[in-house]
C-alpha cells in the first residue's frame, strides 16, 4: 500500500510538471498528458512586467524621452504624448508671407530660403529631419546645419543659453527668437524673417509655417531673441 501511495504521488507530481517540461520536448516526446494541467493553468492571471506594460500603452517598448531623442519612433507613440503638451489657444494656421522679402545672396538669407522651402513639414517630437518631421529645435538645427553649416544646441532651452542677446527691435533675419508656452521655462523656438515674422514648427497636428510676433498668443509668450555666434558677425 505505501509503494502504491508513493507512485500516485509521484504521479501526480510528474503530471504538474509536464506544462514546464513540453515546452523544450521534441517531437519524440508525448505530451498529451500536459493537457488537463494546462487547462487548469489558463485560467488563472498573469504577470506581465513593465516593459510588458509600457509597449501595450504606447506600443513600444522604449520609453518616450529616449524614443524622441534617438529620433527612432513609431507613429503613434511620442505624437501621442506630444498631445498632452498641447495649447488649445495657439493659433491653428499661420499668417500670409511674401517670400520675396528672403531672396539674396548673404548667408542670412540663404538661411531663410532653406528654412521657407521646409513650410508644411509636419510636426513631431523629437524630429529633426524632413522625412521624420521636425520639433521646433529639430527645425531650428536642421536649417542652421544645412545652409550654413553651425551646429547648435540639441533643445530650445540650450539655445536660448547660447548667442548674443538680442532687443526686439534690433533683430535681424536668421536671430532665434524664444517662447515659454507654459511657465517660466524657456520651451520653444522660431528663426525671425523680417517685420515681425518668423518661421517655426509649432505643435502636434500642425506644420512648419510663418506667424507673427504681433499676434497675442505668441507676444504674450515671447521670451526674447539670440543670435547665434556663427552669425553674430555676419
């Protein structure tokens, strides 16, 4: 009777086992008897870790800081953070602008030729190409790099700690200009044009476009002007 006991236990113990076990079991190997176990199994919970978590709410598994830096996002993913940052108030299209006002041959206006023919490139977050799309520092750097051949900072905040200061009334075309959206934090940027105009990628939903410092929302929010050193003697 006890050996008897003994193999039922034993038995038993293998039948648990075997779930664990089937899935490194060749082809040889009968795991028929796993069925009943694994279908008591399915019906309790599982744990899924964060990683788990994360790509199930935002469909990736890299988290939204990094995603954005590395430029390397799903569609879907920063965009749908970016959201939340948006301001109902900001104007949702730009103003008229007559391109003739950029034409020339000095530097400042090669710059601004450039950074006109990138109107109605999308916005993303972390965007700094034309294929990506662009944040308002990816604009802003890509402009620089590509007409004038300056590397700047890597965000709008760095930007702006960088350069000349410049008065609003003595900016010139191709001087950064500097918003704060929300608090006291420097968090946006454009390139000045000319009367009162500049270009910029604004937010989630919109395109790089030209609008005025004149209007409310974006005087209201101006945080003053930069020249960049690479222009400063130009």
């Amino acid at each position: 009777m006890a050996d008897k006991h003994i193999h039922r236990k034993l038995g038993f113990a293998l039948l648990l086992c075997l779930p664990a076990a089937s899935v490194f079991a060749t082809d040889s190997v009968d795991t028929s008897l796993a069925r009943p176990a694994a279908a008591l199994m399915s019906g309790l919970s599982v744990y899924a870790p964060g990683p788990a978590l994360a790509q199930a709410a935002f469909g990736t598994t890299d988290s939204a800081p990094a995603a954005a830096a590395k430029g390397d996002v799903k569609p879907g993913t920063v965009e749908a953070l970016a959201m939340l940052d948006e301001d109902e108030d900001m104007p949702a299209e730009g103003v008229a602008f007559d391109s003739s006002s950029v034409t020339g041959n000095d530097p400042r206006h090669v710059l601004l030729q450039l950074a006109m023919k990138l109107r109605d490139i999308r916005y993303r977050r972390g965007g700094d190409t034309p294929s990506t799309g662009f944040d308002c520092s990816g604009f802003v750097r890509y402009v620089f790099s590509r007409s004038l051949g300056l590397d700047l900072p890597a965000n709008s905040g760095s930007q702006f700690a960088a350069g000349l200061k410049v008065d609003r009334s003595d900016m010139k075309p191709g001087d950064l200009v500097f918003f704060r959206i929300r608090g006291k934090r420097v968090s946006h940027v454009g390139i000045y044009i000319a009367n009162g105009q500049f270009i910029h990628s604004p937010s989630t939903g919109k395109t790089v476009r030209v609008d005025s410092l004149q209007e409310a929302y974006w005087s209201r929010r101006f945080a003053g002007a930069k020249r960049p050193d690479g222009i400063a003697r130009i």
